[in-house]
C-alpha cells in the first residue's frame, strides 16, 4: 500500500489515505472492519478501523491516535509521509452492524472510527441512529467537518457546559426493542458507558463493543481457579502441551511449531479464535459475545482454562 495522502486532523490524530501500489481495487468492507497494518523497521503489526465513506474501492482511511506510552506501532504511523508504503492484510469484521431497527453510536476519542464508517454506512441506507461522540475538547475531535453540523450527531465535549456532556440517562435511556447500541473508545469511557448501560436495563445481548486494548486483567480468584497451569491438546493430533502461569495458550502452540492464526495478542480482535472440545474455559477475551462462548469458541491469545485439560479444534 501506499500513503497517497496524510493529514493531522488533531495534534495527536493522523489521517491516512491508503491505496494499492499497483494501482488496483482493494477488497470490500462493511462498515465496524478494520485491517491489520505492518509498519515500520521491526515490521510490526497493529490493528485499524476502516472510516472512509461506502462505495469507495480504491482508497482506504484510516486514523491513528499517536499514543504516549506507545509500544512502537503509533509512533511509526505517525512518522509516515505521503509516498511511504506499508503492507496489510484484508479487512476483518467482529464489530458489524447487528440486525436492528435502530442504533445507537457512542464514540469517546478515537472510537470514532469504526463509528464513523457505520454512520456513514446509515446515511446511506436510510438507517435510523443517532451517533454520541465525546471527546476532551473541539480541538482533539478528529472528523468534526463532517459531524458537527449533522441532524443524526450529537458532540460532547469534556471543557464545556456540563449540560452537554453525556448523560446516559438522558442520551440513552430506558432498554427500547429492536434497538443496537455501540461503543467505542478508550477503556474508562467504555468501562463507564457500558456499566451504566447494564444499570439502566440494557441486555448485553443489545449491546456491541470494540477495544483498541484490552481491559485490566480481573483480580484472581480466591481459589485460584484459572490461574495455575494446565494441559492444552489438539483434537486433530492428540498432542498435548503444559500453559505455565506465565504464557499464553497461543505462546505455546507456537512455541511447539503448531500453525495457529492471531493478530493483536490481547484478546480484542477475533483472529485467533478457535473452538473448544473438551474442558472448560476460562474466557478474557473482549471479542465473544455470551452465547459464542457458550457455542465454544475461545480465543487462545488471551483465554485460559478453569479445567486440568482444555481440547482445542486444532
């Protein structure tokens, strides 16, 4: 891919025009995708969301918040110019738009994102939403051209009159039928917007998520459950190998040469997910919904197990 245009749309968000070096159509996607995107001299990959407007297949857009205790993937985007190339893979979907009469956007910063490509997605549709978007001030809200003049938008900022900022209450309210709420953004806005979701009624079954990175770890158990070592075999061979405290499933299937896939190694992208055979989960993911893990599916990057031997379909 190459950088066929970059612009700063804050002091800490870039925006990224992307498109294939020999000039063809890039692959479709509905709105909530996002791409991996491998940048930089220790080729690292890191995780986007797609916010171009619909029907365009030669450009994607992308923006990126550059973070201040970065682990190297922000810092690189940031120092990409027009012209400069990087590799990515094809787009991937675990946030779409559910199947709903109307939805809800709640974006805090750069959850905007995978918002902005739904809202988008809506206009053209004829969907019925309304999309919240909450930043610290005007001047760190990317997009805001194309928002803030919008009948279906509603922009809170944190430096303004306490009357405009989110009121959950009043901007969501009560559980309505057919109706999909969305959030995104950093992890004490979500933490925040989806527990007060669950306080004023909304099933979790109505509610749709996406973290840029995983949540803190939940405290240990008083009896220790998932948290000692234990035995992770393959269906397709019978092998069987010991997780230790310390690593992850993922960490020692690919320890032991098994080709198993994964993308973000935290639990918030779905790559990596596999099924479960036999034995019981013990899941941290941020990706699966209740009645997948209930179906058996599991994400080994991030997951553990509650039992002495977990079976994966590998």
């Amino acid at each position: 891919m190459v950088v066929v245009a970059r612009y700063d749309a804050t002091p800490r968000i870039a925006v990224f025009e992307l498109a294939r070096a020999d000039g063809d159509e890039l692959w479709e996607y509905e709105p909530g995708a996002h791409i991996d995107v491998q940048v930089g001299e220790a080729a690292l990959v890191r995780q986007y969301s797609l916010c171009g407007p619909p029907g365009i297949h030669k450009q994607y857009r992308i923006a990126v918040l550059e973070e201040a205790a970065s682990r190297g993937g922000s810092r690189a985007m940031h120092a990409l110019t027009e012209g400069d190339t990087l590799r990515i893979a094809a787009p991937r979907n675990r946030f779409a738009l559910a199947s709903a009469r109307r939805h809800v956007l709640l974006a805090g910063g750069i959850g905007i994102t995978p918002l902005l490509s739904m809202a988008q997605n809506l206009d053209a549709t004829g969907g019925d939403y309304h999309l919240h978007y909450c930043a610290r001030s005007r001047s760190e809200a990317a997009f805001l051209a194309e928002l803030e003049n919008h009948p279906r938008v509603t922009l809170h900022f944190d430096d303004q009159a306490p009357d405009q900022l989110l009121d959950l209450e009043r901007d969501l309210g009560d559980p309505v039928a057919d109706t999909a709420v969305y959030v995104c953004g950093p992890g004490g806005f979500m933490d925040y917007t989806l527990g007060r979701a669950a306080e004023l009624g909304w099933p979790a079954s109505a509610l749709h998520k996406e973290r840029f990175s995983a949540a803190p770890p939940a405290a240990a158990e008083p009896d220790g459950a998932g948290e000692s070592a234990f035995t992770v075999r393959l269906s397709s061979t019978g092998a069987e190998y010991t997780v230790p405290e310390d690593q992850s499933v993922l960490d020692v299937l690919l320890a032991n040469g098994v080709e198993a896939p994964y993308s973000c190694g935290q639990g918030i992208c779905g790559e990596c997910i596999v099924r479960v055979r036999a034995g019981e989960p013990d899941h941290r993911d941020e990706i699966l919904t209740d009645g997948e893990r209930a179906e058996g599916l599991f994400t080994p990057c991030s997951s553990r197990s509650r039992s002495p031997i977990l079976e994966l379909e590998l």
